[in-house]
DNA sequence: ATGAAAGCGCTAACAC
DNA sequence: GTGTTAGCGCTTTCAT
C-alpha cells in the first residue's frame, strides 16, 4: 500500500519512504502496471477518439489539440481511423469501448445504426466533432459545413462571379464532403445561379492528383466557368497546378476556393483563399469540454466553431469582360 | 465462463449458447471489458509507438502501416508525439510502459540515458526505426539517413552541378535532419566539394514557409549555387515557391532536390525531385517483425530499408555555361 | 460443452 | 504515516 501511495504524486508518505522505494523501483526495473490501477479504479485515462484518416493535416490537429489538453491531466487518446468507413467506423467503436475509455470523440454526425446504438449506451461523454449533428448523440463541437460552403459562394458572388463550379469526392462515403456539396448548391439556388457545376474526383479523400484530374474535366465540360469551390485545400491545389500546366492564370482566367486552412495554401503561388475551421481548437475544445463533464463542475455545452474564410490571391474581383 | 468462451471466437461453446449470449449482452449493452482481460492474460493488445510529430505524413504512413498489419492480428497502437524532444520521448516511455505494451517502437536512435535504460530493462521487443542506430537498443527498421543524402549529392554532381547548397534544420533537435546534414557535409567533402553552403532554416520540423525563408537568404549569401538539397520535400517545396515569388526558374538557374516523397512532389510545377523512404513499408516492416518475434517463430532480423532517389523535373543536368 | 476456484496487480475503505 | 482486507472483471486451470 506504502509502495501504492509512494507512486501517487500527492499522496501521504514520508518524503523519505517515497525516495527509497522510487530508487529502489528504478533499481529493480519495476514499472507500474497502469491496467491493473485502472481495473480497481475503474478509470481508465483513456479518451478514445476516431478520425477518417491519420493521414490529413485538419484531423492531425484536432487530435494534437486534444491530446495536448488531455494529457495536462494524465489522459491519453486512444487513436482509431475510419478510413471515411462507417462499417469500419462501428468496428472500431466496439473495439475501442471495450477499453473502458472515459469519453468518446467521433468525427460527424452520420454513423450506422448500431453505432449510434453503442455510443447511446454507452454511460460516457460522446463528443461529435467537425460538424453540427442533424441528430446528436451527446455533445458536439463542429460547425455546418453547409453553410461554410454558403460563404465561400457569397465570396465569390460578391467578386462578380456567376458561374461557379464545385469539385468535391463522390457523394456518399465522406459525409462532411457531401454536406459541402449539398451547401454549395443551396447557396447557388439562394442566388438563383445554375448549381450543376459538380466534377466528383473520385472516392474520398481527395489527393491534389484527384483535383488536378478534376480540373482538367472541368475546363472541357464547363470552360466559362469563373470560379471554382473545391471541397479541400488539398484539390484547390490540385486544380491550381493542372491550371500551371495548361498555361491558364489563375486568379485571371478562374478563382480559386479551398477549405481546411493547409499550409500549402499559404505559401504556394498564387496563394490559396479557404476556409479557416480551426481544426486545433476543434481539439482543445473538445478536451475542455470532456474534462468539464468529467470534474461535474461546470455543465458542459455544446460548442459552435465559426469558421473564417480567409480571402487570399486565387480570387479576385472579376474584370468587366462583356 | 461460458460467456467469457462466447466473446472469443474460436473457443468451444455450442453455437446455439453462443447465440444467446451475444444477443443478451446486446440488449443489455454489455461491454466486454479488455482491461480486465488482460490483467489476467497478462496481453495487453497493444504496440507503444513514439513519433516526434503527428502532423507529418511520413510518420503517419509510417503509422498507418503499423496500424494496418497489427490490427490484422487484433493488436491496438498506442501513439505518442515526442514533438522532437528527446526528453519529452523519456516522459512518454515511460507513461506508455506502464499500460504494459507487448512491443515498443521508437523513432530513430538518439534518445536519453534513462530512456534507453528504461527500454534496455523492459522485457518487451524494442524497435528502433527510420534510423540505423550507432548501438541499437533491440532491433531496428531503417535506413542511413547520411547514405540518403550521398545519393541525392551524387545526383547532383552527375547533373555537372559542383556549387550544392544545403537547407535543413537547426542542429541538434531532429536527429535524423542532422544525420541528414552530416551525410550532405560528408558527400560533398568526398567529392572535393565545398560543403560549406548550409542553411538553417529554424527548429525542426522545417515548414514549407521555413524553406522559403530559408532559400531566400540562400540566394543572397550564395547566388551563384546551381543546385540545393533539402531536409525535406517540404522545405524543398517552400524553396521552390520563393523561387516562383522571385521570377528565378526551377531548374535552369537552381535545381533542387528533396526528401520523403511528399504528395505535393508529385503534383506542383515543376515536379520536385526527392527520396523515397517508403515509409508506409517502415511501418509494415515493422509490425512484421514484432509479429514474428512475438509468435516466437521466426528468429525476427532487423530490417534495412532502401530509400530511392526519384528524378523529376525539379534536378536537370547543368548547360555548359562557362 | 460447461462450471468452480483462484488470482492477475493494483486501490478503496477502513484500521491504527 | 502506514498496514490490512477485499475485490475490480476477466482467464487459467482443472473438473465434470
């Protein structure tokens, strides 16, 4: 029990029983066994957390959000990726509860049944992220994707545009994407302008490859068309390099939108306009309110992220022409 | 016990038992608790993982092959970012030993005393990776990052380029980047070439925009280098833009070179020349080798990688100029 | 094919 | 400030 204590940073043991017995540790090799502790405890310390990929900046920075606060007191992420699977999002939620963790973070409002079967419950704080559930299960910390669509349109509406084209992934499997594609024609309709300027790039996520490919569909299919929303950062680039290759200039001949705020956006040429969703707050944000439910001190709210467009060189003001 | 032998699939309970069971703890929303299991099996399901950064896709691939093939066998990672730091690396040692990993994989060789103590003591497979540690700790899957930079010098010096520059980190903190900087150093001097020509670009990780700087003040102090090699694709990507800023081609007046096989190598103009580490097959790898030494069948040899150097558009064979 | 007993390494609760 | 007892929810082992 002395040794229990001793390993417990605020604990009562004698400042000098607590030295000997970590030295002796240190001596012996002996390592805390923390699945022991938390089996008694019934805490475990973990917060389990699925994403659609390890391999994209935005949820990369959600997740250093997250695990940056969290591990302030002690927690740490149990990391899953869905690979934009929702069968492959419910295995993994049964896997990771059967780790007792404290809280479950997902990414989107759209699950299989069953899921969301699970995650109801389920007797621990579940945070939905990166969107505003039509349904919640829990708690939420996201934002529309339609309606940041609706601003990218209105920014390029504003410039004089009125022919403007959307590429985005094929429709069903990333529900953030088809939420942007679904905004992006609401907010062509709301300006009475034609919405069926679509180019699907493939199965999510899309590579820049697939919004280069994209682009170059485009300028065949739609060639006076004046702007382009894509769905991320990361096929804005795409699209603005196929635009390099054919000699066509760009914010000149078309504008440009991204989304997601990637670094490339600000340090390619021209730089990209997108949209801020502030994916590391979405992070920190998400920890704070996890640990606010679990402390039962303040109530814990749901959290409305206001992502910012941010206007840069790929748009600009179209010239008067006709 | 019967409903213990129902969650294990191949364990022997009459289907129909089986049957009854898995469809009450449905409705009861039972939860099989692993915790607890493995207490008492003494098998955690998991692999300790340390990556310095989460926000890089190198290691994410490296992770993702990880995950992909240990999950194969129902194995869990637990990640963790030491953010560069060889003593945040101890802290996370540490705390991940003691959720009783079955194999522990760390980035690189350069760690501190006590982290290597601590995973000289631990009675699990320890694999060292990206790197070919000087005195490895268990085994390891990696390459020479010097070697790497060899071959991309002798790239450039067979291209007739003899003034090469170098881009990269501040010294000490990435341990790869500086073996990646004493590998150029060390090719140019066997070259007879002047391997003076170094840039610090700031604290790793170096940043598109840190390669842009970076290459900048490149061209001033050293206007008349003909070709640079960079820490990274990024760097190497941030160089190449401030190029485009300044009206200066790519490759006729620099040819430029840079590391990982970034996606953005492929797809911007010109199409950047760089190594490929294959740092997904690091990760499989990997998890290969834990298998193995695990199931205590094979013998379970370390892995030496072979990063190819990819020529593209960004490196071309210098015009008699003089 | 199913069950009973013991125990994995900790900590909660209660002494003293 | 330190010790004793019991038990967290499983699996190992041995019976039947």
């Amino acid at each position: 029990m002395t040794v229990s204590r001793a390993f417990k940073a605020d604990s009562l043991v004698s400042a000098e029983t607590r030295e000997t017995i970590l030295r002796t540790a240190e001596e012996l090799g002996y390592v805390f066994d923390s699945t022991a502790a938390n089996l008694r405890s019934q805490k475990s310390g973990f917060v389990a957390v699925t994403i659609p990929s390890i391999n994209n900046a935005n949820f990369a920075d959600t997740v250093g959000g997250l695990s940056d606060t969290l591990s302030r007191r002690d927690m740490q992420i149990l990391l899953g990726y869905t690979n934009y699977n929702v069968e492959e999002e419910e295995r993994l939620i049964e896997q990771l509860l059967r780790r007792k963790p404290q809280a479950i973070v997902v990414t989107g409002g759209t699950h299989t049944q069953r899921a969301r079967r699970l995650l109801q419950t389920v007797a621990i704080p579940v945070i939905e992220t990166w969107d505003i559930p039509a349904d919640p299960i829990g708690h939420y910390v996201g934002f529309s994707n339609a309606v940041v669509m609706r601003d990218m349109v209105n920014h390029f509406v504003a410039l004089g545009c009125r022919r403007i084209a959307f590429i985005g992934g094929d429709v069903e499997r990333d529900a953030r994407g088809s939420e942007r594609r679904r905004g992006f024609v609401a907010a062509m309709q709301a300006h009475d302008l034609d919405p069926s300027r679509l180019i699907a790039a493939g199965p999510p996520p899309i590579s820049m490859r697939e919004g280069a490919d994209a682009m170059a569909r485009l300028i065949e299919l739609y060639p006076d068309t004046e702007a382009i929303v894509c769905v991320s950062d990361l096929a804005a680039y795409g699209a603005l390099t196929e635009c390099h290759r054919l000699g066509i200039a760009v914010p000149d001949r078309f504008s440009i939108g991204g989304f997601g705020n990637y670094e490339i956006g600000e340090v390619c040429v021209p730089t990209l306009t997108t949209i801020n969703a502030h994916a590391r707050e979405i992070g920190e944000r998400t920890a704070e309110l996890i640990l606010d439910i679990l402390d039962g001190s303040r109530p814990g709210a749901d959290v409305k992220i206001e992502p910012r467009l941010i206007a840069r060189d790929s748009s600009r003001a179209l010239l008067p022409r006709h």
